[in-house]
C-alpha cells in the first residue's frame, strides 16, 4: 500500500509545523515520511495486545496476582494520557519528526527491558517506559499525517489505523503460541524489533530535512485557549474516553471473562485477536465516512448499539456465541477511527491538529485509565464479571452524547462556532 501511492505523492505539497513548505518535487522525502508513518504504525499497539494475554502465565512465574494484573492493564491508559500530554510540548520544541524518533527508540529499549525484568516491579516500571514512547507517538502520527499529506488525509488516516490494528490482532495471536514454543520473555521482546526500525526510518528522515523544517511553528497565544473552550475538542474527549474504557478493558479482562466461564488461555488470545481484526475493517471504512459525511454522528449510534449487544452476549452467554459477541465489540469500536479522522478534519492546520491530539487523547486516556484497574476490583468485590461488563455496556451512553458534539461540522480555531453548515468542511 506505501508502494502504491508513490504516483500519488508528486501531488503533495507537504506541510510542516515549520512555517516553511517542503516542495512537491521532494518525492523521496514523503516516501521516507510514508514508511516512517506505516512502521509507526504498526507498532502502536503490539506491546499491549501482545502482553496482556500473558498476565497469568508471567504473573506464575514472577509471583503476582489479579490485582498486579490489573495494574498492568491500567499502564497503557496511563502511560498514553500523560505522555499524550507532555508530546505537543516536545514537538513545539524538536518537531515532529525527531519526537517520532525519540519515542520509537525509547520503546524499542524499554521492551528489550520487560523482557528481561527479574522482578515484578523492573516489569511495571519497563512497561510504563515503552508505553511512555507509544504514547508520544500516539499523538504525533495524527499531525504528521496532516502535515506530510494534507490533501490525503482520508486515504493516510486509513492507512496508518489499518497497520495499527495488524500489529494490535496479531500480537495476541502469536503471544501464547510463541510463549509456550520458547519463553513469556521471547514473546513479548520480539516486539522491540519493529519499534527500533520505526526509530530508525524516523532518523533517516530527519537527517535528511533542511535545517529549518525542524523550527516548529507553535500555536499562538491567543489560539491555545480555544482548544479548551471548543465543545467540539471536549465532545472529542468524551467520546475518546468512552471508547478507551471499552477497548482497554475488553484487551485486559475478556480472557479473564472467558476463562473464568471454563474457556482457554489460547482461547483468550484469539478472541482478542479477532476482535482486532475488525479494528482494520473500520479503519478502512470509518476515515472515508468522516470525511464525505457533513455530520457522521449516525455512525457513532450505530456502534453504541452494537457494542452494547457485544457486552450483554458476554454477560449472558460467554461461551456460547463468542465469536459473534467479540465481533460486535470490535465493531462497537469503530469510533476510535471516527475520532483520529475528526482531529484532523475540524482542525485547519498541523499546530492545532497537534495541540488537539494532545489534548484529546492525552485527556481522554487519563479518564480511561480508571477501566481496567476500577473492573478488576469490581470483579474481586462482586465474585462475577456481570457488574463490570454492565460498567462497561454503560460506557455506551456518554459516548454517545460526546459524539453528537464532536461530529458537528466546525472548526477548533473557531472562536464561535459557524452553523453546521454541510458545505463547510471540504470534501475530498
């Protein structure tokens, strides 16, 4: 798929956080920048995906028990939301490209770490460390799409989601085999090789652009607060809050749901490697809907409805009718796509694209952090999984009001914002 669009790239005009633009002519450098987007990509998820369903089996062998595992779970949303923070600062300061190269080298190290922890906290802290660089990188992938491909925005969003989720499903579907073939060690440091490549290409290409590409233009004074003040950047959040509790909590206790109901440990895994697997069918479909539709709220309630469904099948039958029941949550997540592709459509340029990414899901993941953690105590203190898979099915309702918001056709950098108005946004 990067090979395919070199005939498109002649067309782009890449834009920066530089107040400079790169001319179109630099073919090879927007190939650097596209395969540097897809590594990244494809590394976004793995070191989660590929962990969580080896909870039980490393906490046999270093001596923890539900409430670690819980914790663990709890560490990517944590990680993502602090970090996601902390990212905007660091590109304002080093840009773009050198902040994508720093995070993916900092988690290709820290995975090397995890994977020879001797103890239960070397694991936790070299966890938050890896997931530290994912959570930069997180943030930093939504603007440099907008700035190296700004009249591809749709096609690129697409792109790089449907990497991600082939790193997110089959990350989980290696992770036992692989354990139990060689070692939990092996298993989740394999995952240090992509990430160090990402770093890599992101080096090249930053060794490789004029000197003041990498003076990032910061958003102005008087812009910043806006971001605070949009209701749609807030109804952003909620939404990508809502959808980070169920994606979050459905990685780190649905083998738990399911082995606990008498299923496997292999059994877990694959589950949530098929409920990855529609991640990549949104991500091909939802970007290219956000942008042709005026208001894309219809497909914010129709993953409500499903995911909701997805969580009452567990709830009542969870091993009678799994594959349908994990098919319709990884459908029911289709709006994490919605909102990567709505950052960058109500966003004009790549500075406020960066700041509301930021935010967004610097924000959202902090609210998230409390779902998997809050749902294994839940399940400690109710001895069954049926108050936190309600929890969950409830999780529906605020997404669902956040989502009107964050779907209505206006720009952030309005200070007040315009009708909603079909015409506003250009359709590409």
């Amino acid at each position: 798929m990067i090979l395919s669009s070199a005939d498109l790239t002649a067309e782009f005009f890449m834009a920066t956080l530089s107040p400079t633009r790169v001319p179109a002519g630099r073919v090879r450098l927007t190939l650097w920048a596209g395969l540097a987007v897809a590594l990244t990509a494809i590394n976004l998820r793995t070191a989660v995906t590929g962990f969580t369903p080896l909870l039980e089996i490393i906490g046999a062998d270093l001596g923890y028990g539900v409430a670690v595992a819980g914790l663990l779970g709890t560490v990517p949303a944590v990680s993502f939301g602090l970090f996601g923070f902390l990212a905007p600062v660091v590109t304002r300061r080093f840009g773009l490209e050198r902040t994508a190269t720093v995070a993916l080298g900092l988690t290709a190290l820290s995975l090397v770490l995890r994977a020879v922890s001797p103890s239960t906290t070397w694991l936790v802290v070299s966890t938050v460390l890896a997931l530290a660089g994912i959570g930069a990188a997180n943030v930093v992938i939504v603007p440099l799409v907008k700035a190296w491909f700004p009249d591809r925005i749709a096609l690129w969003t697409s792109l790089y989601l449907i990497l991600m989720q082939t790193g997110q499903f089959v990350a989980p579907l290696l992770a036992v085999p692989v354990a139990e073939a060689t070692s939990w060690r092996f298993s989740v440091g394999i995952w240090a090789g992509p990430a160090a490549l990402a770093a890599v290409v992101w080096l090249v290409l930053a060794t490789r652009l004029p000197a003041d590409h990498h003076a990032p233009a910061a958003a102005t004074a008087s812009a910043r607060p806006r971001i605070g003040r949009s209701s749609t950047v807030w109804g952003l959040v909620v939404l990508f809050a809502a959808i980070s509790w169920s994606n979050y909590g459905i990685i780190t206790w649905v083998p738990a749901v399911l082995t606990d109901a008498g299923g496997s440990a292999a059994l877990g895994g694959t589950m949530v490697a098929l409920y990855s697997a529609w991640g990549m069918a949104a991500a091909l479909v939802v970007p290219h809907l956000a942008t042709r539709l005026a208001h894309p709220f219809v497909v914010v309630v129709a993953c409500a409805v499903v995911l909701v469904t997805g969580y009452l099948g567990l709830l009542l039958s969870p091993l009678d009718g799994t594959v349908l029941w994990m098919c319709a949550l990884g459908i029911g997540v289709s709006t994490f796509p919605l909102c990567m592709t709505l950052i960058n459509r109500r966003t004009r340029t790549p500075q406020t694209a960066s700041a509301v990414s930021g935010f967004v899901q610097g924000l959202g993941y902090a609210l998230a952090c409390f779902g998997p953690i809050g749902l294994g105590l839940l399940r400690e203190a109710t001895g069954s999984w049926s108050v936190p898979l309600l929890v969950l099915a409830a999780t529906a309702v605020p997404g669902v009001v956040g989502g009107w918001f964050a779907c209505r056709p206006r720009y952030v950098e309005d200070t007040v914002p315009p009708e909603p108005v079909a015409d506003q946004l250009p359709l590409r």
